[in-house]
C-alpha cells in the first residue's frame, strides 16, 4: 500500500512513498487541491470550486477550466489510491477528498489535538494530552502555505496559527504549573517567534525568567516587549506590563509570581495578599476565554 504524506505548515510537500509526488507542479492544480483538503469534512460543489478559483471568468469557462485542473489533479494522484478507493471522489456536482483513503496530512494531526485538549484545563493535562500538544507544535513549520495570499488560503492561516498560539499557552502554563521554567521559556519564545508583538506572552516571559531567578532577562524581556509593540502597533506596553516590570525591578516578586507585600499587624497585608490571589485567579480565567474565542 503507497504511503502519501502531505505537509502544508511552511510550504507545500507531498510525498509518495518518499518521493515527491509528480504532477502538481501547476498552481491551479496546487490550490484545487490545498483546498479540498484543508475543507476535507465536507464535498465541495463543482460550482464554488469554478468560483473560488476562476471568479473572474465567465461561468462556461470556469467550469471548463475545473474539469481540465480536476483531470490534472486525478492523474497526479492515480498512483496514491487505497484499498479504499480513490483519494479523489468527483461527480457530476461534488468534489472531496475521500475519507476513507490512506493519507498522513499535517494539519489534520494539529487539529486533532488541538480538538483534543481545547476543553481541558491547563492543570488536568494528561501526560498523553502534553506529548500529543507537544507534537502538533512541531508540526508547526511555519505559517500555513507561507507565500501564499489567496484570500481563502490567509483565513485558514490565520485559523491554524490561532490554534498554534493557543496550544502554545497550554503548554506553557503546563510547564509553569511542574515548575519546569525552561521549558515554559521555550515555548513562550515560540509563540513570539509566530507574533512578535503578543504583549501577554512577553509578560509571561517576564515572570518566568524573574521566578527562574534570571532578573536581567526579565527586565531585557520589558525592553523588547516595548521594541516590538512601538514598531509592530506604535503603542506603548499596557499598566500591567509596566506594573509587572516594576514589580521585577524591585525584586518585589513572590515565590509565586504575585508582587511580595510586607505583613503588617492590621491584616491588611494579608487582605491584599488574597485579593491579588482572586485576581490572579480571574486574569487566568479571562486569560482562558480568550484563548477560546480566538
């Protein structure tokens, strides 16, 4: 049975049996086919496919041109049909990927995992839930078909690194919560990697280099926070941020991340103490629903 694999992270490659698949080398043939799997749970009408790729043509014409690409894409992927059946299904009005069909997609591994562990708290991650989040940002090579700006293509990149981003968090906030600082390090500077200017990660950078007791490279960190957010967005770093770097300047830092209040012999250390104990708790909650509606 021939072995297809398929990486659209970065830039496309497809393999058959660890050689580069052959036929594909038209553009049309390359995005009717990107398409079709990245839509792959669902048929696709032969007349928004003639749309989507030939919009500006007459209808007659459009249509012509997707029996002509199909034909091409058919032909280049004779060679990878399964006991199953052919990887491409067409009739007289649909066009899928068959689903039964043998074929290993990076994207469709991404987003299983991501599926997997949406739901699941930061804290209730499963040793099998990290190795598998794990993976999925190796799979990661970059932004979806990088290079490309078909106007589809941009909506499902910046679909798949939202998940990417949010993954990311997962995995930082798993490695904070074992106190494996490196690690949590690790991945926060992946997710600047992918947006440079994502002003809640460089916070996070922030204390976790100050709770790993490297305080030059926590105060270096506000620096580049504020480099990026004065070139990416021409804007200043939000109070907290500030509020964090001053905290860290300080050495006003606690065990925990929180900023270290003298106890006092009124209690209202103590109060304070635990009100900035309840907003951690709601910063990490809104922290959470943000993650889900991006």
């Amino acid at each position: 049975m021939s072995s297809l694999r398929i990486t659209l992270f970065g830039r496309l490659r497809c393999t058959l049996d660890d050689q580069d698949l052959k036929g594909l080398d038209a553009r049309k043939v390359q995005e009717l086919f990107i398409y079709l799997l990245l839509h792959r749970a669902r048929p696709c009408t032969r007349d928004a496919l003639a749309t989507l790729l030939w919009g500006e043509r007459a209808t007659a014409q459009a249509k012509k041109n997707l029996r002509q690409t199909l034909w091409q894409l058919q032909g280049a992927l004779d060679g990878a049909a399964s006991p199953n059946g052919p990887l491409l299904c067409a009739t007289a009005e649909w066009v899928e990927i068959n689903p039964a069909a043998g074929l290993w997609l990076d994207v469709e591994h991404f987003e299983r995992a991501y599926a997997a562990t949406r739901q699941v708290a930061d804290h209730d991650l499963t040793p099998e839930q990290v190795s598998a989040l794990r993976r999925a940002a190796e799979l990661y090579d970059g932004d979806l078909l990088e290079g490309w700006y078909h106007d589809w293509c941009i909506f499902e990149r910046e679909r798949l690194q939202g998940m990417y981003l949010a993954m990311l968090d997962k995995l930082v906030a798993h490695a904070e919560c074992m106190a494996d600082f490196a690690t949590a390090v690790h991945y926060c500077e992946l997710s600047l990697r992918c947006d440079p200017a994502r002003e809640r990660t460089h916070r996070r950078l922030m204390r976790l280099h100050a709770l790993a007791g490297n305080r030059t490279a926590a105060l270096r960190q506000f620096e580049l926070c504020r480099a990026m957010l004065a070139d990416e967005l021409g804007v200043e770093p939000a109070q907290s941020t500030v509020a964090l770097y001053e905290h860290i300047r300080q050495d006003s830092l606690g065990a925990h991340g929180e900023s270290a209040v003298p106890a006092d012999a009124s209690g209202v250390g103590d109060i304070l103490r635990r009100l900035r104990t309840v907003h951690a708790t709601l910063t990490a909650a809104l922290d959470q629903v943000q993650q889900d509606i991006e």
